[in-house]
C-alpha cells in the first residue's frame, strides 16, 4: 500500500480496503499516539495483513509503519507496529464468547509468559509494553528497540532484533492459531505458564512444538529466530553467572 500525507490520514483510515475492526485499530493507534507523543503523524503504510487461511473472517495480524514529527524536532522519526486483530469481520453471535476467550488468553500470553523469556540473565524484570483497545480489539506491540523494552547491564548479548522479530512472529501465530487454542485445555488459564521450569526459563521445545501444531508454513522461519534467541538466553545467562548476577 502506497504512502498518504497527513492530512488524508483520518479519511484513509476509514477508506483501507481491509476489514472495519483492521481500520478501527489504526483510527484508534494513531489518535493514542499523537496524544501520547504529542506527535503528528505525517505517513504511514500497511506492511502485510494475514488472515487465517482456512476462514479469512476471524483472525489477522498487520504491520503497520509510519512517520511522524514532534514539537521537539522536525526531523521526520519512523515507527512501526504490530496490529493484533482479532476478528476481522462481523462474528456470529454464537462465536462471540469463544472469541473473547482467545483474545483474553493471548493477552494473558504477552503479559506473563514473554516476561519470562527476557527475566533469564537479568537483575531488574521488563517486559513488552502492551495496548488493548477494547473497542477495535486489537494487540499492539511497540518496536522493542525504541520502546517497551528497557535493556539493563546485564543483557549486553541479548540480540534486541532477534526479539523484535521473534515477537512479530508470535503475534502472527497467535493471528492464525486460534482453532487449536480452542482445544488445548480450556479451562486452565495457565496451560502453557506449566510448560515452564521452576526456575522461570522458557522451554524452548515446548513453544516451538505448540507453534509447528498451529501453523506449518511459519516453522522454518519462527523456528530459526527462536533458535538464535534460544542462543543469546544461553550466552547472557553464562554472562551473568560470570558477573554474579542472580537469576529470576
């Protein structure tokens, strides 16, 4: 999709030639951001929208990138977003509390088990920052190497894209997956957090296992990234044993 000046930017929200929830979550992006930046977006484009392939009407994800200056310099900055859509067209009514139970459970999976991923090797916790607009159900993840995540001393190995990259992924998997959320054990809200150790290291082989049952086609790609973040956890907890950090 081509690029729109800034002064089209309301009337190509509503104009995408994508679902209503998808041009509700980027209406509803940018007036957060510009009243939280005090920013004026003056571009900005959808990178890929993914729907499930199987039912187009129930589930996607979009990047979205865009420009935007602030009263503190004129010099454009670039932005980028990861728009979690849960529904992309009208659900049937018998399918609305099935839905908002996966969109919990997902929501749920960003605030407690990737905290976890990032604890390995470090003193002080972070973790993503976290948007749920209500009214576009939507999941934004901010770029992690500009906000959201707050490195510490002792993550100097931690590779930041591999994060990036790796949470992308996630979110489109979780885009795509939601038939097989529905049948794994429904009535725990914890199922996949039991999957972890004790000591709050992320089974690598678990995830991945869960992931290549959701969606085939994203294994090779997800799988290489999880393994090169699997890398940097193993090489920052060996930095951090050295530098008598403890451990979370």
């Amino acid at each position: 999709m081509g690029r729109t000046n800034r002064a089209e930017i309301p009337t190509r929200a509503r104009d995408l030639s994508q679902s209503k929830d998808l041009k509700d979550a980027i209406t509803q992006f940018f007036k957060n951001f510009k009243a939280a930046n005090n920013a004026r977006v003056t571009s900005y484009w959808v990178k890929e929208n993914v729907a499930n392939a199987e039912d187009h009407s129930y589930s996607g994800v979009a990047g979205l990138e865009f420009e935007y200056t602030t009263p503190n310099s004129r010099k454009p900055k670039f932005g980028k977003v990861v728009l979690k859509i849960p529904s992309l067209a009208p659900v049937p009514h018998e399918k609305l509390s099935t839905f908002q139970e996966i969109f919990d459970r997902e929501v749920h999976f960003y605030k407690t088990i990737l905290p976890k991923l990032y604890q390995l090797g470090q003193c002080k916790p972070f973790a993503p920052q976290l948007y749920a607009f209500t009214e576009a159900k939507a999941l934004v993840l901010e770029n992690l190497k500009t906000d959201g995540f707050k490195p510490t001393d002792h993550i100097n190995f931690l590779d930041l894209d591999a994060c990036t990259k790796c949470l992308e992924l996630l979110a489109m998997y979780h885009a795509l997956g939601y038939k097989y959320l529905q049948s794994v054990n429904k009535n725990d809200p914890n199922w996949l957090l039991i999957k972890l150790s004790p000591m709050g290291k992320p089974n690598m082989n678990i995830i991945n296992e869960f992931i290549r049952m959701v969606n085939p086609y994203l294994v090779p790609q997800l799988y290489e990234e999880i393994r090169r973040l699997q890398n940097k956890l193993q090489t920052t907890e060996e930095f951090s044993n050295q530098n008598s950090c403890s451990l979370h």
